[in-house]
C-alpha cells in the first residue's frame, strides 16, 4: 500500500458517491490526514506505507473515515476545519455558512470604497465572520462590530478573531436587536450577507449545502426577501449621515433589493457584478 494507493482509493469512492471534484478532494483529504504538502507527497506518493507502524495506520484509518465523511456528502471544508476567505484561513464547521469566493466582491468594494482606519463598522449575520474579520485585517477598521442571532456561529467567529488577532464586537441578536440604542447613528458602514435562498428553492441545492450548512442562514423565507425588507426598514436609524450600506444578494434579486433600499429613502443605490459577471452586491447611501 502506497499513498498513490490511496489516493486512488479514496478518489474512485468519492466518483462513485457523486463528487464532482472526487480527485482533489481525495488529495486534499490525503494531505491533511498524513499531514504532508503537495512535494512531499510527490517524492513519498511510491513508497510503501509501514504495515508495523501504528501511526501510519492510524494516519491511514483517519484518510478513509473522512473519505467516507466526504462520500456521504458533508462538505470539504466542514471536514478539513478551515476555508481560505480574501487570502486567510478561516476556522468552519456545521454552525457557519462556509464562505464563498462570491462574498469577497463585497469585500473588496467596501475596501475599494471606504478607505479609513476610523470609520466605524458594523457586520449583520456574520457567521464565521469572515466579512468582518476580513475588512478588520484587510481594511485596517479600528471599530468592527459584528452581530448574529446564532450563538453557535459566534463562538466560530470569535475563534476567527482570536486567529486574526482582530479586537472585534460580537452581539447576539436578531440584526439590529443584538446593539444597544446609544449606538443608532453612530456607523460609517453596515455589511451584510442574509440569508436569501427562497424556501422552496432549498431542496433543489446540493447536499452539502441544503443537508450540511445551517439553514438559518440559508433560509430567506418564501420570496427570499425577508432579511432585506428588515435591513432596509431600520438601517438608516444605525449608520451616520452619508454612512454606506452594501449587500450580498442572489443574482437575481439585485432589482428587488435595489427597490427596498429606495423606498427606505436611500440615495445612489446601485447593483455590482462579481467576476462571473453575475450581480452580487446592493448598495446605497444614507442621505445627510
């Protein structure tokens, strides 16, 4: 039995439980298990593992119970613990949704846009905090608040702070609910990425997500709307005259998002692409 044995065994299972990437995967799982990189797997990958040596054994059972983990369809990254957001590694598990290349548009606008180390900001539904931590790190904010209703997701977030070595403000609550009234009108910038799958579009997701990722933060409620008509509504009452407001949304609902930012009373609301060219990003300006 060689490592190339192995990958080959773990790939061919993972074909067979239907992973479009089985391959990789395989390696990557490979590599983790037997705590190797991809040259040192490249020059070993021949050789015959030690039948006499318990921790390669040990080595080889862990590889073909998180294989097996893999072929039931729990995500990669729930197994491997981490998922890289903006070029660090963020900490994830069951709890979180696991952050999407996707969410780095909204990132890099923000940064793009809001240049400052002063500005205050706040993050809503953060999960593993990967927008907060990301401009914190990133962006340099001295002032990160961040909020979930999910007190599971906030023990992953602060891990991802205490990682980052990033002084953040986690509130749990129910978006704005989680802070106290003495900070309305105080924020520079609020963040979000709500959940915004319409319910019924759930059960056609893939397994990894719809059976594996917390459905609190995939679930916006039949129209998928829910989360924005909120944020919309009471936004205004938290951000500072001319404070800026920018959302993650589905790509097709960059007009109906649009349409609640206006109808708050928002001005230059204006809907941004990602690279695939897909809209991803409302934002909007609170007037003063």
């Amino acid at each position: 039995m060689t490592l190339y044995d192995l990958l080959n065994e773990g790939s061919s299972m993972l074909q067979q439980a239907g992973d479009t990437d089985a391959e990789n995967d395989a390696k990557l799982l490979l590599l983790n298990a037997f705590d190797l990189n991809l040259v040192h797997f490249l020059m070993d990958r021949l050789r015959p593992l030690s039948e006499t040596d318990v921790a390669v054994q040990e080595q080889i059972q862990n590889y073909r119970a998180m294989v097996a983990k893999r072929a039931s369809r729990v995500p990669l990254q729930q197994i491997l613990g981490s998922q890289e957001f903006m070029g660090l590694e963020f900490y994830v598990n069951e709890h979180v949704l696991i952050p999407r290349q996707d969410t780095e548009t909204l990132v890099e606008l923000v940064l793009q846009e809001q240049q400052g180390r002063e500005k205050k900001l706040l993050d809503l539904c953060t999960g593993s905090g990967c927008i907060a931590i990301s401009l914190a790190v990133k962006g340099g904010y001295e002032s990160v608040t961040a909020t979930d209703l999910s007190e599971e997701a906030l023990k992953v977030a602060e891990r991802n702070a205490k990682t980052h070595q990033k002084k953040i403000i986690f509130r749990q609550g129910d978006l704005f609910s989680a802070l106290p009234r003495t900070e309305a009108g105080t924020f520079d910038i609020i963040t979000s990425n709500p959940p915004y799958i319409p319910t019924a579009v759930i059960a056609t997701l893939e397994p990894e997500v719809r059976e594996h990722e917390p459905m609190m933060a995939l679930d916006g409620t039949e129209d998928g709307l829910r989360f924005y008509r909120q944020i919309a509504q009471e936004a205004g009452t938290w951000l500072k005259p001319g404070g800026a407001i920018y959302l993650e949304i589905g790509y097709d609902q960059g007009e109906a998002v649009s349409g609640l930012l206006r109808e708050a009373g928002f001005d230059k609301v204006r809907v941004v692409k990602d690279l695939p060219g897909k809209d991803r990003v409302v934002c909007g300006v609170w007037p003063g």
